[in-house]
DNA sequence: AGCTGATTGATATAATATATCATCTCAAAG
DNA sequence: CTTTGAGATGATATATTATATCAATCAGCT
C-alpha cells in the first residue's frame, strides 16, 4: 500500500461524493496486494470486486450472481461464494453476519477490532476503529480467562443522509 | 423478576458447577415473565426452552429440532422458529449470528449493548455488559450522525476450560 | 509441447429460514 | 354451558444462503 493513497472518503460520505475515486481506490489496492503476494487477480475476481465497488452498500451473494448475469454468462452459486472468500482473505471485502451480507473495504491498516456501522434503509456501511473498544475487549478477555480469535461488530440503524431525508 | 434470584453463576462457569441451579433459574424466569406479561408459555415453547437450558451451550434450530423429536412428535422447521421468536422476544433467548445459534440467557436487565463471547470448541457462551463500551459506542455513533437500533458484539475463541484441557 | 497447480464449470445438495392457509385450543364473554 | 375469537400449532411448500465433489480448463514453467 506504499504509494496508493489512502481512500479519503468519510464514513457515509455526502451522496454526491466523488465515488468514482473510492471505486478506483478498491479495485487498485486489490490489484497491488495480488501483485505484492504472487496471487491472481482474475477476471472474475476482479468482476465481483467492481460490483461490490460500484457503491459503499453491501450486497447478498445471490444480488451479487445477479448482477454479473446482466453482463456475462450467469455464473454458479460457487464461483460467487469462492470470489467473495478470496476477496475477504485478501482483506478486500468484509461479510456483515448480521444479514449475509458483503461490501468492499475503504480502509487500510485494519486493527484487529472494527466496528462496522449499518444503516438499515440506505444499506451503506462505514467502518471505524475505536482505540477505547480496542483495548477495552483485552481487558475483558482477560478477567474471562478468554482467549480471543475473532471479534464481531455490527451497529444497525440510520444513517444521517436516511435520517435527514 | 422482584423475588426470582439473580442466575449467579460466573460466565464459563466451571463444569462440575450446579447447573440445575441455572436451569430452574432460566425456566422460571420465563414462566414469570408470561405470567406478568399475560401471555402463554406453551408446552413447545417451554420444550425449546428446556433444552436450550440444559446447558450453556448454543444450539442451531435444527439441532433444537432433533432434540425435540427424541421425545416428541417431530415438530416441522417453522414450530421451532416460532418458539424461538417468542423466547427471544420475551429476551430468555438469544441468537448468535455468528453461528446462527440460539442459548438460554443467564442475565437480568440487560443494557442494550452485550458481549457475547462464545468458545469454540466447547460452544458455550458467555454473556457481559462492559460499561465502558456502553460509554464508548453512542459516543461514536455522535460523531457518525448515526441513529443506533441495534448492536451484535460476539467475541469468538476459546475459554479457560477448554484451553487448560 | 508437456507438466503442474490454481482456477473455473457443472451438478447436486446441505443448512438455515419463512410464507401461507387450515385447524386446533383455550380463556373470556355472553 | 356454549359461543366465539384471538392466539397457537400443523401441514405443506418454498425461499435463501452456502458448500461438496469431481471434471474440465487455464496459466506459468521447463
Ligand atoms: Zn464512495
Ligand atoms: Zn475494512
Ligand atoms: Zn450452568
Ligand atoms: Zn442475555
């Protein structure tokens, strides 16, 4: 990620953002990181990532399937799910448990603990970091004896663009 | 809930614990909270109850499913769905996203905002209220212009039982 | 060209969850 | 005691999300 500049869009950015900056920014920084560790980048790969690119909303796997029918052969159930696992171990796309849901990711240098914000009527998702909640989870592990592997966190609701209009 | 006794045991509690203490706790409970609420603890719905109750452990719907069949007619998918609607709206029960796994709720008054934090290997789930965070996630959601409805925290990995085996 | 491992296609199926309408039950009203 | 009506359950079908398996293809290397 040396030279590709950060993705400077705020979480849920003005409607009238210049989204095609974050776009380029997503499908850019998979490019490099395939580049950086000798993996493939592959039509398809690259054709699920342009779509989840397309807004910050996130989108079922079958929307997903969808829309790749309109513009090519309608591929298998598989091939969408095994992009998708390739996109999120690449650190590119996030899944929302909360509805099965998938969105590409406009941040870098992820800690461990997200928080990811949804809102319900427009279905745009921000991330943040909270240092407060990031050391906050330790402490209590620790007291629970609890060896940490995974942290969820979804916040569901409105966002202001939804609230204000 | 004035004269039921608080369910006191630890999260993790230890396995050789008094857990017909925590089961006559989980199922009164929910009988009391009918009562107060004027509606109707069913047999079905005090079976998947009592087998959610039967230890810390969260199950999947159809597991509940097959465990009512061993003593049961076979009840179809939507009988268990149902009851595990109720038993969450009531709030003795809860669903883990993560897994897509339901557990009996050891706690009274909860805030809005729970850590979840569910073992892998044994499947046993520990519920916290960190105030700290309860602090930390509406001042967030200020800064987002974010109306907050609902929050999932579930911390996955592994608890002091199960890694001291 | 031939080899090898990664990727994709094809097919089937698993796992989770809901929709719909008919029937039954129970408690309250008459 | 019967009626009645809302809530609960049964029955059936189907929707939604996700994975397993094996064959075919492709890309990069020798
Ligand atoms: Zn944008
Ligand atoms: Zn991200
Ligand atoms: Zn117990
Ligand atoms: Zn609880």
């Amino acid at each position: 990620m040396a030279h590709l500049p950060r993705c400077d869009s705020p979480p849920f950015p003005a409607v009238d953002h210049d989204h095609g900056r974050c776009r380029s920014w997503i499908l850019q920084r998979a490019e490099q990181l395939c580049q950086q560790q000798g993996i493939r980048f592959t039509p398809q790969r690259q054709q699920v990532l342009a779509i989840l690119s397309a807004s910050h909303r996130s989108l079922g796997a079958y929307d997903i399937l969808e829309r790749m029918a309109e513009s090519t052969r309608r591929p298998t159930p598989a091939a969408v799910y095994r992009a998708l696992a390739f996109l999120m171990e690449l650190g590119v796309v996030h899944r929302m448990s909360g509805n099965n849901a998938y969105f590409a990711c406009t941040r870098t240098n992820h800690q461990h603990i997200m928080q990811f914000w949804i809102c319900r009527r427009c279905g745009v998702v921000a991330e943040t970091e909270s240092s407060t909640i990031a050391q906050a989870i330790p402490l209590l592990a620790e007291t629970l004896e609890f060896q940490t592997a995974w942290v969820t966190m979804e916040i569901e609701g409105e966002c202001r663009t939804c609230r204000t209009a």
